[in-house]
C-alpha cells in the first residue's frame, strides 16, 4: 500500500501524513485562555505533541480570520545569554514568521515589520508592535522552545514582554503570548536567579496568568491510535498489546508511536497481513533501548546534569532525599518526563525510562565486563543457576570494586551499578531486567527474567539494612512477583572491615518465604 500514514517518531505530527489523536483535545483550556487575551505556559516533556497542538492553533485562529496568530520557535537560541545577540535574532524570527504567513501576504501593502527603533534593548517589543499595526487585529504569538533562553537574553525578552503587556491599551502589541517548552514558570525563574539573586520588584513574571501542562496519553487513547492504524490497514493488535504499551510507557506520546512503528515497519516489515503480539512490543522495547534513539539520548544526557543526578542517584538507592515537591530540582525533573510522583514520592516516569536509567549509567561497566564476565555459565535449559551466578558477583565484587569508584559521578551508587551490568551481560542472551525504583523505599528491587523463569533481587546497603524489617520487605516483594525465594545482596560500606569480614552467605525464612543474604 502506498502512501500510507505512519506512526509519527520525528518532529510534528501531520494529519494527512500520522496517526494522530486530535491536537487541541490535549490542551483543554487553551482557546479560552487566547481569548481572554492571558499571557501564559505551556510546558511538557519532549516529543509529548506541543508543537503539533500549537500549529494546530495557530491554523485554526488564522483560519477563523478575527484574530492573527503565528508560531516562532526559539531552538536556535540555545543557551544563548548575551541579549545584544539573542534579542536581534527574535526580531528577526518573529518578522520572517510573520512574513511567511499567507494571512499577513494578504495584508494590504503589508510593511516590512523590522526596524532599528528603539534599538537593540528593544527590538522584540519593537517588532510585536510593528506587527500588531500591521495586521490591525488582535495578534497572538507562541514562542516554542522558549526555555533555550538563559540568564540576561531571558530577563531582556521577559521584560520587554512584560513592558508590551502592561502598555497594550497605550500601544499596539499581542492580545495573547504564550511560552513554551519543558519548564514551568518555576523553573523559568530558578533559571534567571540561580542563586536567589532578586530581579528587583517588578517581576516579569506577574504577567503570567497560567500554566498549562499537556498530559501523557491515557490507556484509551493509545487504542484509540492503535486503531486508526487498524482501520487503514487491517493489521491488528493482539489481546495484550495495547496494556503492555500502557505498562511499559505510561503513554508517553513519542514510546508508544515508537514502539508501533518498531513492530509495523521493522519487526513486521509492513506485511500488514501479520498480527502485532505482545512478543512484538517487547522485542520493540529492547530495540528502541538498545539503538538509543535520539529520543532516549537526549534525556539520558540530563543524568550528567548535577541538578538531575542530586535525585536520580538517591533514586538507584532507594535513600531518602531532603526535596520536597516545592524543590525546583524536584520540579524540574519531573518536568523533564524523567520521573514522575507516585504516592508522595518519586519514581521512573515509566518501566522503560527505569531500565533505560539502570542501563545507561552502568553501559561502561558492561562494556569493560566483555572480556571478563562470560556469559554462558549460569545458563540453564529453563532459566539460570542463579546461586552460581551471584557468588560469581560476590568474587567479581570483591576484586572490581575498587576504593575510588566512580562511574558518571554516582559515586555512591556504584555496587548497584555494576550489579546491574553484571546482571545485564548476563541476561542480554535471552532475558531482562525489571527494575523498581523509588526515592525512600530504602532498597533496589530488580527481578530478573530469563528463558521464562524469574528471580528477585533486592539490593540494600549497609545504611540501610534494618534486620526483621528488611527480610519483611523482601518477602512482601517476593509476594508481589509471587515468588518463595529471593536473593538480598547488602553492600557494607564499612571502610575498615576486611573482605572476609564483608563476604558472607546466609538463609533467612521469613512469612514462608527463602531469603538468601549475600554479603559485599
């Protein structure tokens, strides 16, 4: 079949081109909020369908012709701070956007909007004005990957924002504004004042009249997808498929378009005549990790990040953290997609982000395990010799781990991950690993699947064994998986003890079920 529409991984969506729900559903409130003539947020993860909703707007508004609207994106600025630079440049975008526009060509003897009036300090507002005078209609402008800005080009466009609005009734400027990208006005603001330097009182900020956040997909609206796909070219999706994809991604827009197109066009090679199974997804999933797609790249470069890293690694840990939901570093990660809130604490925003967290970090460690940590010898016909394979740890351990380990500048997650990268090149010839992760659960709960058979691990550190307590977690772990045995490694962090001292191996029976210790 030709022409076919295809699950969308690649920049905006186009109706006649993607499966795709429609945009403005995702952003209730939005239209009102233009209307109004509000100034406000719009703030997702990346590749969640911002940019597609808003050219979805701004078609919509040019097309109804009451109001003129354009869409500026601010990419090219990236951490650009030298207003002298920043501020010409938006001139410029702002005047090519709108001049490119059918609706503006239609203008009559319609102006070059650029002008040096008012001079750099002022170029935007100049040229909002220049374009409001133009058109003579109310303007509404989205400025997309707005958080590219940074330091004083930020405050220079704020401020000149702010001087517009609280002017308009005196001058001709935007009826509407919005800025978008992954932060909201919080983090816009952490970004200005790094270190709580005052802005003086007069806020760019008290402009904003709200911010609004565009929500993952549900459960319903991955079918939803997945039918149209159905529809066009009969090729079904198995009972199961839709609610692993729900599992695995929490329906972050970009995995689950990903994990379609990988089992449509790779696994399936567009034979449309061949059903999609569960099977398929999870051969998709692994795909998708494996190939790092710049999707999965560019998220797992903010683990660099030390405003990440002071969250992610009490994460691996399961230790507390001092943050609360007020902390811009909580906010920020979590307006990253990254993590998500779950009971009051923070967790992967989804299973795949979890593995991809647990393998990007360690991939040095099992890059440098290829020679020596085979792969074969725990290997059985119906799983793995799991006692064989974690004593072979607990010797590895105790000659790899090495006082200065650091990998990435998780320095105190280190045992985890090179756990971890042992276990990944172990199961990497015919399992996976699931990891659970939770700030302040005070353990790392990873079971391992292979061949059909799962084994429970929860890794713990010396800080946080706590006896009776520990062997209750473990066990209602094991409960959960519906699992009688399971293995706890704890990792002393003791720097006076010998190895003897530290490696050990014990049997623990608590509520029924088997749990074997393993000293480190």
């Amino acid at each position: 079949m030709e022409n076919m529409k295809r699950f969308n991984t690649t920049g905006p969506c186009f109706p006649d081109e993607h499966y795709m729900l429609p945009a403005l559903d995702r952003l209730p409130g939005i239209r009102e909020l233009v209307a109004g003539g509000n100034y406000f947020v719009v703030h997702a993860p990346r590749q969640t369908g911002k940019t597609t909703a808003l050219k979805a707007l701004v078609r919509e508004i040019n097309e109804k012709g009451d109001m003129f609207a354009i869409y500026c994106t601010l990419e090219t600025m990236q951490s650009s701070s030298d207003p002298n630079v920043s501020n010409i440049a938006i001139r410029d975008l702002i005047a090519d956007n709108a001049e490119m526009s059918p609706h503006y060509s239609a203008v009559p003897d319609a102006p070059k909007l650029r002008s040096d009036r008012g001079g750099v300090g002022l170029a935007i507002r100049t040229v909002l004005q220049n374009l409001c005078r133009a058109v003579n209609k109310p303007v509404v402008v989205f400025f997309d990957e707005a958080d590219c800005l940074v330091g004083n080009a930020l405050i220079s466009f704020l401020r000149q924002l702010r001087d517009g609005y609280v002017n308009r009734k005196e001058i001709p400027f935007p009826k509407s504004i919005a800025l978008v990208g992954m932060l909201d006005v919080r983090d816009y603001k952490a970004q200005i004042r790094p270190d709580g330097e005052s802005l003086g009182q007069i806020s760019p900020f008290n402009i904003i009249r709200k911010d609004l956040l565009i929500p993952n997909f549900t459960e319903l609206d991955i079918r939803t997808l997945y039918a149209q796909h159905t529809a066009e070219t009969g090729q079904v999706f198995t009972d199961g498929v839709v609610e692993d994809v729900w599992r695995l991604t929490r329906g972050q827009p970009w995995l689950v378009n990903a994990i379609a197109c990988e089992c449509v066009e790779e696994i399936h090679g567009s034979r449309y005549s061949e059903a999609i199974t569960v099977t398929d997804v999870e051969a998709a999933k692994e795909a998708i990790i494996r190939r790092r797609d710049t999707h999965v790249d560019s998220l797992m470069e903010r683990m660099r990040e030390p405003r990440v890293k002071r969250i992610v690694e009490p994460l691996i840990l399961g230790n507390d953290t001092e943050l609360t939901a007020n902390d811009d570093d909580w906010r920020f990660i979590t307006d990253l997609g990254l993590l998500r809130v779950e009971r009051g604490t923070l967790v992967p925003a989804n299973p795949m982000y979890a593995e991809i967290i647990g393998r990007y970090l360690s991939r040095g460690e099992q890059d440098r395990m290829i020679r020596s940590v085979p792969e074969t010898p725990w290997v059985k016909d119906d799983g793995l010799d799991m006692a064989g394979l974690m004593a072979a740890f607990q010797q590895f351990w105790r000659e790899n781990s090495g006082a200065d380990r650091d990998i990435m500048g998780y320095r105190e997650a280190v045992p985890h991950l090179v756990l971890m990268a042992f276990l990944q090149r172990v199961t990497n010839g015919g399992g996976h690993i699931n990891r659970e992760m939770a700030v302040g659960t005070g353990r790392l709960d990873l079971c391992v699947e292979f061949r059909g058979a799962r084994y429970a691990i929860e890794v713990k550190t010396s800080d946080n064994f706590k006896g009776e307590k520990s062997y209750e977690q473990c066990a209602q772990y094991l409960d959960t998986l519906k699992l009688t045995e399971g293995w706890m490694p704890i990792f002393d962090k003791s720097k006076t003890k010998t190895w003897d001292e530290k490696i050990y191996t014990r049997d623990e029976t608590f509520n029924g079920k088997t749990i074997h210790v393993l000293g480190l």
